[in-house]
C-alpha cells in the first residue's frame, strides 16, 4: 500500500528537530519515501498513492518505543497493588504455578493492543514463553524485542539459568529474517542469575550482535546484598565483572552513585527509566537528567502491567518531565522538547534502532503516529512538543502505522477485534483467578 | 426521564464504602431512588423506567469533583510550558491585555467539555468574569462553584479588591435558586489582597453561608514574604488574623510546618491538593498524608490548564497515590480504596455537599460517571478501586450523568457540538494568540 499523509504539523525528530507545519508524508510499503512541507509535494507522488489522509487537524510524530515491558503480565493488574507482601503472596507463587504458554500469549496480545491503541509501536519485552510472545508481535503488527527471561531459580518455563540460555538460542534461530521481531538477551537481575549466565548471556549478544538487558540497581535488598557482599553497588560490581557494555539495556538505575554514572558512561551501558512503576513501588527516582548530561543514551519504560499498571508511554513522558522538575526544584528544567526524544529518537539509540525508525526521514520505517487535536484537551497548541508530553492522553491517539501497515485507525484497532482478544485472554486466564482468588481471601 | 442502570459493579462511596456487584441504579428526574443488588431490585422499578442501560461490563461511581481550577484559561495552554519568566513574560500581561468576557466565556464551555468527558461533573472555579462561566454551567449542565477571583491590582475585569466584591455580590443574587451553580468568595491569595478584602470575603461567605477559597502556602515567595515580614507562616498570618475557619477551601498548601497542619485542623479548614500543577512547577508536595491524619478534610484539584494542562483528575488520583507512596517510602501506603473518596465522598464534605452529591445513595443527586472497562488497559479487574486510580485514563469514560441528565454518552457529549464549542474558542481567542505570538518572538 502506499499512502500520503498531507496538512498535518510533522514532529520528524531528525536531527535538526524539524518541525513541519502543513507538513506531509507518504508511505511506500513498509518505508517513509517523502516527508517535507506539503507546497513542495511533488504532485506525481500523491496520484500515485492508494491513499490520501488530510490530517490537517493532528500532530504526526514517530510512534513510540516502550524500552521495559514484561507483556504476559496482564493477569496480575490491579491485584494486590497495595499489599505488603505483593511479591511473596501473589507474585511470585502465581508466576510459578498458573502462567502457562497460553496465558503468556493471550496478555502479550492485549498488552500490544493496549500499546498500539496508546500510540506505541514496538517495545522491548523480557518475560517468559517468549516465542509464542514473538508469534504474537508478528500477529498483531507489532515492533517487538523478544527478551527470554534467565533465572537461576526453577520457574514457569525453565529450570534454570542455562536451560532459559537454551531457549534463547533458540528464539534467535527461530527470528531470523523477522521484519518485526529481534530477540534480546534477558537476564532478570544479577542477583537472580550466576554470573557465569550472566558472561553467556552477553558473550551471546556479541556473538550474534544483539542487545541485552537486566533489572539492575532497582531494590533495596540488591543494594544492601552487593555493598554487604563485595563493599560494591551493583553496578560497579558487574563493571569489576566485565559485565557492562554498548549492547546492555539497564531497566531501572534507581540508585546511583556519581561513580556509578560514570561507569555506566564509560562502558556505554543504555538505561530504561520506568518512573510510573518506581514511583508507585516507593522506590524513588533515577537521575536521569545527570546521565544524559554524562552522555548516557535514555530511553523509557512502562514496566509490566502488574508494576505500572498502564502501558501507555503519556503517562511516562509527563511523569519524567514533573518528576524531574520537581526534583531539581526548577520549573524551567527538562523542556517538554527533551523528553519526546526518550520515547522516540533517543529511545531508538539505546536499541541500536535509529537507521530504521525514532524519526519520520525518508528511508526509515514507517513507524508512525498522528495525534488528533480535536478533542478539548489539545486545544490550543502553542507547541508541539508540550502538548505531546503535558496535554496528550491514549484519547488522542487517532491512527498508528507500523513498518507501513495502518495498525489503529479512528481509534480502533484495524484487522483484529479487541473483544476476540479479551475473550481469550479470558479463557487463558482463569485457573489464574480461580488462584488467585484463593489468596486474596 | 427514569433511567435503570443494570447488572453494574457499583463503587457507592458510602460511609460503608459499599461496593455492589452485579448492581443497579435508578435514577428519576435529578435523584437517585434506587442503589442495590440487581437482584433486590423490585420489578416494577425498571418497568417504569423510559431507558435501561446493560452496563455489566462497567464500574458504576459517582462523578468526580475538582476541587480547584480556572477555566477561562485554556487559551494559555502549552505556551511557555518551560520558560523561566513565564508570569511575567506571558501570563499576566496576556491576562490583562487579552482576557475578555467572550473568551472567559469560550473557554469555560470547552473545559466543562473537557472535564464532562473525563468524567468530572463538579468543579470549583476561580477566575474572572464568572457570570458568565455560570452561565456556560447551566448551558453545560455542570455543576460549578463560581468563584470571582478578588485581587488589589487593577486587572481584567476589576480596578481592585472592592469592586471584585461587588461583582461577587452580584453573582451571588443572580445564582438564587440556581439547581447546578452555586457562587464561592474567592480572594486570589493572602498577598495579593488587603487584610480588608480578606476579612469581607470571609465576612461575605458568612453572610450568606457559602464557601470561600484562596491560593495558599503555595509559592516561595509567599513563604519569604510573611516570614520577612511577621515572622508568621502565611497560614500562621491568616490564623492570627482570624480568617481561617471551616468555609475556607485553601488550595495547595505546599509548605506546611505541624504547627501549620495543626492550625488548619483546629479551624476546620479544607485543602485542595492539586499534585501535577505543583510537580509541573517544581513546587514541592504537600503533605496531605499527615493534613489527613490530623482531620483535614482534602480534595484533588487539577488547577488550571496553564498550570496542570489537563482537566482530568484520573491523572491527578494517579499521581496523588504514586507521589505520597514515594514520598513517604512505602509502597503500602496512600492504598487505592483512600484515593478515590479525594475526587467523590470526601470531596463533597469539603463543598459541604455530601447531602447532596458525592456518593450513590438513595435522595442524592444522579452525577454519575460509568467507565468502561472495556479498553485493554483496565483488564482485568481484580479490585476496583486499584482500576480507578492506577488504570483508568479518560478513554474509558463512557456515560456521565448531572443532576439526572445524561451529559456524556458512549464517550461522546450529548446535545452540544464539541467542534462548535472549539470553533467559538478560536474566534474568541483571535486576539489573544496573536499577541501571544509576538511575544514568543
């Protein structure tokens, strides 16, 4: 299909951060092939379009990226949310007896549904059964890094470490010559995890040069263990270890010392911030804005909905923005202009991603999101960049194209029906509640 | 008209904090006559009924209530988000230059637009012009307290103080017998009035046994000001002046010592929190946790759209329970089930209108908001209260009833045109963005 885009303001997020009014776009397959002022819209292009969309009313933007999500969580949200002992009395026993490979499809699907509906189009997932999660990415249209999730402890769909290893080796061969899915190394933390799985685990991303991630720096007991065991922070740990490098995502960075930072920096170490989830947990705010200073590449996450409880990546833009205002006690501090960038250009950096989409440039995938202005909350708009991050909401989410394919329409999803999907999820998940209702008691 | 809203799970928000599953609702005329188990509901009530609404698939709550806002001020939204001198630059001289009663006037309409389809059916306003924002209440069917902002500096629609009195007397004749607009004395803050003014504001509202508000132990400034000068608090300042006591509605309330908190107590004071303005202008958080504790009474407030940019108090009930938790370390603390009763039950006894409005019981007033908890991000559903305040957004916001009149329907408003409302709010905003766009130069 090839489409025009016309009269829409064009937030590319190239590098100049050119910003298009009455600005237009065209798609030729799974590639943007134009994006410039519509007067200068060569007039053969849009003859040859199978579609023309006058957007005149809405912000085009690149769609965005979601850098820490665990997708076959959905059964979890709203459950326990404010109980004490949430991890030990639901979590964890939950996880281990009723997540099943069904369960795991049926929330990763309505995960994506929820994030394509809130304008995100690809996310990077560490959860388990990924392969059927990678099946559903490809199902439902959707951007995906498929990250199996390495334990040392026996759980859902592993014995250990070594065999979630094995699993992961597979997910790559099984990935090969995917447009829409790239696996990831995903070891949970590093203190759930040997350190001779944490070497496999990134000596097999360099070795097929892929990205990894873990948790890191983001608990309490994980600072208390590391500093009681080696007089070390986590993360000087691993970088003692060799274990920090260009291909690692760090979800969370919570706590860090300035020494931390800098070892970060130095290794080239990307972090995923997830406010929302660290704010409800009370465990307070990563300093993001100083590793940005220190060249650190930063994207955002939602975490998994039993943490965040959304998926939508509003919530996130503006709680990084006030979060960090406030923090640094001065109003004027991280312009809306600098946080769009960590759910788009940035974010596709720190996966290694930016040849091929965070920005609308002609070459790259057509990853893309129009945000209509018409309902109340986006009047007026004095400038782009506030009302993405201060004004917008999964409300204003009006279409979203993904490697070409028009995936939201009107805001509904095109080509799957949301009730089928719930109704799935559903059935999947109810020896889940039945279990779950148990403990709540 | 009779309405039946069947097979429900209803949040009453009574004292009992009665939540019904599988429950209906009859509403008659601008009342609420039934509120139970469907299954109670006697046969002959849905037979009477002109309209019976399935809403198994929803939450059934009262409508929310924003404690504090000015809604004339949309024009404002998103300019100068992030600049240093953005009083100065932009708001007050725009405000004295530009401020009209016709775009007062436009701008309420689509923020009473904008928070009925966010499910917020009350608000208190302070701004200028307030005649006719209760005008647009009644054409809106919003229930609004109107609160005419008294300030000594000659401004918009008033040479000073004085002459905001009179204006306000006048809104108090005119809103006799007014079903859905009730008038509030609103002085702007302590320092920008006269003791005089506050001491006949506080006088006016005892006259007629109505509410007052004001800004208050909000900005530095402030704090600096009455230090320098009494060596008092500013809420130290009001107390020894007399002029706390339990009418008054103070918003914010940042900075507060115990002594403070102890003040407001002992006078009965209410405070209106309003979390995502403050943290936008990197002001700080106050201390609602222990105002509660104490027995202030507190609602939530979204402030204006130049200040918190959105109107929808979802938003602020997420943010309110994410910043105490982290504020205060605890993730157990500030549970859900303590939230919602800010924007509904506790909400309506700061507007000593808990007779009347902010939870469903028989002989109330039918200001009902129906989510749907249809959309991906709020399954599933394992406690409604946790739903409400970590997972709804204002996509879910299917039905919203006021005073018995179905205002919002299948998420759209109902008997006005929210494209006519935005068009009457560009004409009259004409002027003001064009000198808003020479001062961005």
């Amino acid at each position: 299909m090839k489409y025009v885009l016309r009269h829409a303001t064009i937030l590319t997020m190239d590098t100049e951060e050119t910003v298009l009014s009455d600005g237009s776009l065209v798609i030729e397959g799974d590639t943007i092939i134009y994006v410039g002022k519509d007067s200068a819209l060569p007039p053969s292009l849009p003859a040859t379009c199978d579609q023309e969309l006058d957007l005149c009313d809405t912000i085009v933007m690149p769609a965005l990226i979601n850098g820490h999500t665990h997708m076959g969580m959905i059964a979890f949200r709203s459950l326990g949310d404010d109980c004490p002992d949430r991890l030990r009395r639901f979590l964890i026993p939950l996880e281990n007896v009723c997540m099943t490979q069904e369960l795991a499809y049926a929330s990763s699907r309505l995960a994506m549904a929820e994030m394509l509906l809130s304008g995100t189009s690809c996310a990077v997932d560490m959860y388990f059964f990924e392969d059927v999660v990678a099946a559903a990415a490809n199902e439902m249209g959707f951007r995906l890094y498929a990250g199996e999730t390495l334990m040392e402890d026996p759980h859902c769909d592993a014995q250990d470490g070594q065999q979630g290893l094995e699993k992961t080796e597979a997910l790559i061969a099984q990935s090969r010559g995917n447009s829409l899915v790239t696996p990831i190394i995903a070891p949970h933390a590093p203190y759930s995890n040997t350190v001779e799985v944490l070497k496999k685990a990134q000596a097999l991303a360099k070795e097929h040069d892929l990205l990894w991630t873990m948790h890191l720096s983001e608990m309490d007991f994980e600072m208390e263990k590391y500093q009681n065991e080696y007089g070390l922070s986590p993360i000087a740990f691993l970088a003692r270890q060799g274990l920090l490098d260009s291909s690692l995502l760090a979800a969370h960075c919570i706590h860090t010392s300035d020494e931390d930072i800098a070892l970060l920096a130095k290794s080239g170490t990307r972090v995923i911030h997830c406010p929302g989830a660290n704010f409800k947990s009370a465990k307070g705010l990563a300093r993001c804005p100083k590793m940005r200073e220190e060249g650190i590449l930063v994207g955002l996450g939602t975490d998994g909905p039993a943490s965040g409880n959304t998926l939508d990546l509003f919530t996130q833009m503006k709680l990084y923005a006030i979060l960090h205002k406030n923090g640094l006690h001065d109003r004027t501090a991280i312009p809306a202009k600098s946080v769009v960038p960590l759910c788009t250009s940035e974010a596709a950096k720190v996966l290694k991603a930016d040849h091929t989409i965070g920005s609308l440039e002609v070459g790259k995938k057509a990853d893309i999101l129009v945000l209509g202005l018409d309902q109340p909350n986006m009047v007026p708009c004095h400038d782009p960049y506030s009302v993405v991050v201060y004004s917008s909401g999964v409300q204003n989410v009006m279409h979203v194209f993904v490697n070409g394919k028009w995936v939201v329409r009107d805001h509904k999803l095109t080509g799957v029906s949301l009730s089928q999907l719930r109704d799935e999820f559903f059935l999947a998940a109810q020896p889940f509640f039945e279990e779950a209702g148990k403990r709540s008691l």
